[in-house]
C-alpha cells in the first residue's frame, strides 16, 4: 500500500539483525493474525491492543531501542504502554489476564477492569522475564500495548517492528499482527477476513 505511513519512534539504520517470532532473543505470544474492533457511537475514541506478551528467550536482559509501526489508514494518534502483571496480580482473578483488545485506554477501560502497572514503552525499558519462566502457570507477563485515538476515518496497523538490544547487540522483531479499529477509510475486509461490518452493541 503505497499510502501507508510508518511512524514510530526515531530509528537509526544500522547492522540489526531483523526476525520473526521464535527466531530471535525477543519473543512475543501475538505475531501473525488480526484483531478488529467495530466503531462506537461516540467519536472520537479509544481503544487499545494487546496480548503482545514480551519476553526474553535466553534469560538475557532485553533493553527497547524503539517501536515502530505502518499504518494504511492512519489513527489521530498512537501511544504504546508496557503492562506488567505480577504474579500477586495473576492470583487475583480475571482481570489480570491478558488484554487482547478493549475500548479505552490504560488504566480507564470500557466494560472490564484490566489489573496491572502501565508505563510509557519508551527506549530504554528492559524485558528481564525470561520465557521459560512467562511459561510457568501463574509467573505473571509484561504485554505491549497499542493505545489509538481514532476518529471518522478509523486506524489500521498492519505490521510492527520492535527494535532492541541484547548484551549491546541491535535486533529487530517484526511482528505482522493487524490492529484494525474499523471507520470510514478502513476496508470491510482484511486478508480475505471481514473486519468490519457491524457495529457497537
């Protein structure tokens, strides 16, 4: 799409070495797939996308250069947020499970409440859970958010990319997960998927 725009935080060019999830020191659960979420009433509005659950796949520290993403059809604006959930938090019930996708923005959700610390995922934040450890029942997360403030026209993200260092090393991740936050300017459908054609309940 010749429209789409990437934005994100500045990025310096360099010798990264760019992977797809299971092939680097940065893991995310969410990687390939999509998540719509229909226009309500009221505009403008928030919404937020998760489930990016981050984590280190050799137990080594991970420190955030930068995010960035491509937008086809373009929010008002785009902020992203780390969640950490403790395993004190995870005992607590439901509403520390992941987000997926929900109306709202950290910590003011629509219809659910969401337990968990929210920071800015600006560079320099470090990842220090280690995979094995994510995988343990009850060992709690950090997930990556998208926060979008969205008006008539809705907001489309097709592609991300999380750039990052490991013992001084650049990498990159890319994930390919579509954020669609349906509204006049975004298509129906996505990848042969329909996303958008229905509407708040």
């Amino acid at each position: 799409m010749a429209s789409a725009l990437l934005v994100g935080w500045l990025y310096c060019r360099g010798l990264r070495v760019e992977h797809v999830n299971g092939e680097g020191p940065l893991q995310s659960d969410t990687a390939q797939g999509a998540t719509s979420v229909y226009a309500p009433a009221d505009v403008p509005w928030a919404v937020t996308f998760g489930s990016y659950l981050l984590c280190s796949t050799s137990g080594e520290p991970i420190v955030l250069d930068g995010i960035r993403y491509r937008s086809p059809v373009r929010p008002r604006s785009v902020s992203l947020k780390l969640r950490t959930v403790t395993p004190r938090m995870w005992k607590a019930g439901v509403d520390a499970g992941y987000l997926g996708a929900a109306l709202g923005e950290p910590p003011h959700f629509q219809k659910r409440k969401v337990l968990g610390r929210y920071e800015d995922a600006r560079a320099g934040r470090r990842i220090t859970q280690s995979c094995a450890d994510q995988d343990r029942e009850g060992a709690g997360y950090t997930e990556l958010l998208f926060v979008l403030d969205v008006g008539e026209a809705g907001g489309f993200i097709d592609a991300a990319w999380i750039d990052y260092r490991v013992g001084g090393k650049p990498y990159t991740l890319r994930l390919d997960w579509k954020m669609v936050a349906c509204g006049a300017k975004v298509p129906d459908t996505v990848d042969g998927v329909v996303m958008c054609d229905g509407e708040q309940s």
